[in-house]
C-alpha cells in the first residue's frame, strides 16, 4: 500500500485530517462565487437612450421625453440604442388619443430619421444598484465587452491551471496555495476599485489564475492526506462547497447590489485564508516523491501528535519509509514535465479521455450557467434554483461511484446531459416553462459531472506528476469555457446549432469516458509505471477481497453522512 501505511499508522481519519480538510474547503465556496460573479457585476440591466440636451432641461415629465424621443421596437417596448433625430412632438397628442399600439405604428414611420445614442442612456436599475455595465455603458456597439470580461477571467484561469499545475509539482502545493490565496485577495481587491474597462480586466485576470491555483493545490493537498476509503466521500463534499457557493452568491448579491461591495465581499476574505494557509501542512506524499524525506518524516511526526498517536509517529524514521516506499522512491528520480502524460500507452488514452470529459463538461456548464437573463426568470430566483438542483445531483452522484462506480457513472452522467440538451431542441422556444425545467435538470448532470471530474482525475493520476495532470485538464476544462460564448453567437445564424453542438460534444465525450479505467476501491498510484500496471491488470491493483472492504466502507461514511 505504500504511503498509505504510513497514513494509517499516524492517523488517516484523525483530527488532523478534519481540520485540514475543513479549512481547506471553506475558500471553495468563495470560488464559485468569483466563477459567478459576472452573473451580477455585469447585469444588463433595462436601458434606452438619454432625451435630447434641451430636452433633460425642460419642465416635462421623464414619460412624456422618453415618448418623443425613443420609438417602440416590435414588442412595444423603448428601443434600447436608438432615438428619434428630432423630439416628435406631435406624439404627445396622438398618446391622449390613440391606444399604444397605433402610437407603435406611428414610431415606426419610414419618414422618421433615427440615430444611435449619442447623449448616453438611462439604466433601470431595478436589481442593481450599479454594475460594470452601468458605470461604463458597455452597451449597443459596447455590449460585446461584456462577454470579453468572462473570456478574459477564464484566459486568466487558463494561464493559472498550466502555470501553477507545473510549478505545484515542482516547488510543492502548500507555498503555490499560499501565493494563489494572496493573489486572489489583491487582484480581487484591485478589481473592485477599478477605475476604467481595461484595468478591471487585468486584475480579473489575476483572479482567473488565482481561482486555478487555489482549486488544483486544495485538491491535491487534500486528497494526498486522507486514505482511499473516504475519497468519494471527501471529493463530494468538496463539490458540495461549490454548490453552497452559488447559493451564497445569490443571497449576498441581493443585499448588496453595488458592483464594487459585492465584488469585495467575495476578495477580501482571502486576506483571511491566506493567513490560516501557513498552518497547512505539506504533502508527505509529494516530499517523498520529490526526494525531501526528511520534511516528509516530520510532517508525519507532527499530524501523528495533532491525532494522538505521537508514539506511532515516533516508530517512522528513514528506514521505515525506505522500507514502505522503496518503489516509489526508486521511481521519483528525475524531473516530469506535461510530457510524461503522453509518453506511456495507457497514460495517453487517459489523459485524451479525461480531456474529452473535462472540455464537454466545462463547454455545456458554463453556456448555461453564465447567461441566467436568457431564461426571462428573476436573476436571483434562477441562481438559486440553479445552485439547489445541485444538491440531489451530487447525492445521486455519490451513491453511483460508491456502489456503480467512478467510471459508470462519469460516462452516464455526460450522455444523459446530452440527451436533455437535444431533447430541449425539440421544445418550441415559447414554452419558456418547460425549456427551463430541461435547463434545471441538464445543470445538475453538468455539476455531477464536474463533482465525478474532480475525484476520478486525481484518482487517474499518479502523484508524481499530479499536478500536471490536473493543470492539463483544467486546462481543456477552460478552453470549453472559452469556446462557449462563441458557440453561442451561431444561434443568429442557426438557432439549433448550439444546442446540437452542446448536445453531441457531451454524449460523444460520455463515450470517451468508457475507455478509463475503473478506480473504486483502489489505491492512489504514486508512480508513473503504477499506472501502467493498472492498465494492463498486473501487481499494483488491489485484491478483490480488499477492494470489497473499501467499498463497504465506503457505504457505511455515505450511510452516516445521509
């Protein structure tokens, strides 16, 4: 079992492993507020265009300029970036006289000159109370602005999962945690008190690479310091801490309704976090695989007191570990590099099959999860139901790896989303109803898939280069996050597109993930060749006999946690 002998002599389920655990999560929730955010920040909120100079000093009321100044566009409603060159006076007649649907008539006169807003506009800032669209009028020939905001955010998160995935295997998790924690604090900070566009972009940016940092060095830091029989249970704990985080982005969002607080609510605590991240200990796991045993001896010392087993503890000197981790000891000699994951037969059909998921997965979540206007539902009402279908997801989601397992129910969960998206294809487009409903139900697939994503990766990979390979399909996992907006901008052209796009991606990817290898009940592998072997069936699989043990365990935390 190597290390993981040496887990359970000085405590794999201790105090220690509470704590460390619980502390490690609690940012994790401020991370799907910041993945969010744009929801609210960049709300566009009800606008049309300012009335004429002359006529914002006149003694008329605000219902009477805005109907000599901006026409009604084909659902009666002000046109959002047009005017009338000229007041049409005469309007204010015919409104005594005439119904509103023979005042729409006359709106749209072919004699009637128009032009765009050259005065600015008016905002109904029914939700918010400001947002970056409203401080910045990035509507009209601006509003593509708003989609270059989350592109940026994700270009930033795409640069951190390659930058810290690499650098987290090479200078260890708990450092690059504590510079991901700072960053986020700063650049969030920053953001908050921009003062134009550009500069709010840039420190989004930062808080993109930030967000990578702090997921792929939690996960890690986490999973490499608790045994095999609570994994499912800890990996969808950690999922359900992203879920209470969308809820708590809704419910913050609406007390505070100022762009710039709630864009602080959700940074300054990492100032917090980045103090309590000096406490975590590192990886034992990573020292010895990066040859640093000695620091690895005395972490285990120190978490075998922090349990009460100092005794135990004392028993692990050089030899010991040595004698425990020989193999994988003998195989850490030398660098790895992102390479190393396309270099073996079995590690290549992983890493494109994981890719595969990872991409599909992010593509379809977030073409969904970032455009909540689109569904004509209050913004608040529709994140929060967003972020509760979570919940019977995920628990049916933990029931399926535990006792189906991890490779089952990756690869259903992505066809059954696939099928939902197709499905909504055939609904007509005025049953906002029942297009909603299928909505709602294929959200939750995509957060069981992502709460499935987390787990099975880390459980895929072997420790050695971990981190490269949860930086890689993070990675793909933002490249989709990227490509979804423009995917999007084909519904002008052809309605259905997307949505067939999005729709075949998942199930072709739910194939994918049937040529993974199955991890239920089995150890973490620490070594490259640890892989191999479990692809091709030979010594480093567990007995069935074991694994029948830790899956029973399993069961009995799930049952306990029910």
């Amino acid at each position: 079992m190597g290390f993981g002998e040496l887990l359970e002599q000085v405590g794999s389920t201790g105090r220690f492993q509470v704590l460390h655990t619980t502390l490690l999560l609690i940012p994790m929730m401020l991370m799907a507020s910041h993945d969010l955010l744009q929801n609210f920040v960049a709300l566009v909120p009800p606008h049309f265009c300012n009335a004429h100079t002359n006529l914002s000093q006149s003694q008329m009321s605000a219902e009477e300029a805005l109907l000599v100044t901006v026409p009604l566009d084909q659902t009666g409603k002000p046109e959002r970036c047009l005017r009338y060159a000229a007041p049409q006076w005469h309007l204010l007649t015919k409104n005594r006289s005439s119904s509103s649907g023979k005042e729409g008539d006359t709106n749209a006169g072919l004699d009637v000159d128009l032009q765009g807003c050259s005065d600015g506009w008016t905002y109904n800032m029914t939700h918010m109370k400001s947002t970056i669209i409203s401080d910045w009028n990035l509507v009209c020939d601006q509003q593509s602005l708003k989609q270059m905001g989350q592109t940026v955010y994700m270009g930033g998160a795409l640069l951190g999962s390659v930058v810290f995935g690499g650098l987290s295997d090479r200078y260890g998790r708990r450092i690059l945690l504590l510079i991901s924690h700072l960053l986020m604090a700063v650049s969030g900070t920053c953001a908050a008190f921009s003062t134009a566009f550009p500069l709010f972009c840039l420190f989004r940016f930062g808080c993109g690479m930030a967000m990578s940092g702090v997921v792929l060095n939690t996960f890690s830091l986490i999973v490499e310091w608790i045994p095999t029989s609570v994994r499912t249970i800890v990996g969808t704990t950690t999922g359900y801490c992203y879920t209470v985080g969308q809820l708590m982005l809704a419910l913050i969002a609406y007390f505070i309704r100022d762009w710039r607080w709630l864009t602080l609510a959700f940074s300054l605590p990492f100032f917090v976090f980045f103090l309590i991240a000096w406490w975590f200990h590192e990886s034992s796991r990573w020292l010895v695989m990066s040859n640093n045993p000695e620091q690895a001896i005395k972490n285990l010392k120190s978490v075998a007191k922090f349990n009460g087993r100092k005794e135990e503890g004392e028993k692990i000197d050089m030899k010991r570990l040595q004698e425990t981790m020989k193999k994988e000891m003998s195989c850490s000699q030398g660098t790895h590099s992102v390479l190393d994951l396309f270099r073996t037969p079995t590690m290549r059909r992983m890493t494109i099959c994981l890719s595969a998921v990872w991409l599909s997965t992010s593509f379809a979540y977030y073409g969904i999860a970032m455009d909540l206007q689109k569904f004509g539902v209050d913004i608040y009402l529709i994140q929060v139901i967003f972020g509760a279908v979570d919940i019977p997801a995920k628990v049916v989601m933990v029931v399926s790896m535990t006792y189906i397992g991890r490779r089952t129910s990756q690869s259903g969960t992505l066809i059954i989303a696939g099928t939902t998206v197709l499905i909504n294809l055939l609904i007509p487009y005025d049953k906002q109803t029942a297009r909603t409903c299928m909505a709602v139900l294929g959200k939750g697939c995509f957060a069981a898939s992502y709460n499935c994503c987390y787990l099975y990766s880390g459980e895929l990979f072997p420790t050695i280069i971990r981190q490269n390979g949860m930086g890689w399909v993070s990675m793909m996992s933002l490249v989709g996050a990227m490509v979804a907006p423009m995917v999007l901008l084909t519904a002008d052209y052809l309605p259905w597109l997307p949505g067939l796009i999005n729709g075949g991606i998942l199930i072709l990817s739910g194939i994918a993930a049937i040529f993974l290898p199955e991890t239920l009940g089995s150890p973490l592998p620490d070594t490259i060749q640890d892989v191999e072997d479990r692809g091709t069936g030979r010594s480093s699989k567990v007995s069935r006999k074991e694994a029948i043990i830790l899956q029973e365990t399993q069961a009995d935390l799930l049952k306990q946690t029910a």
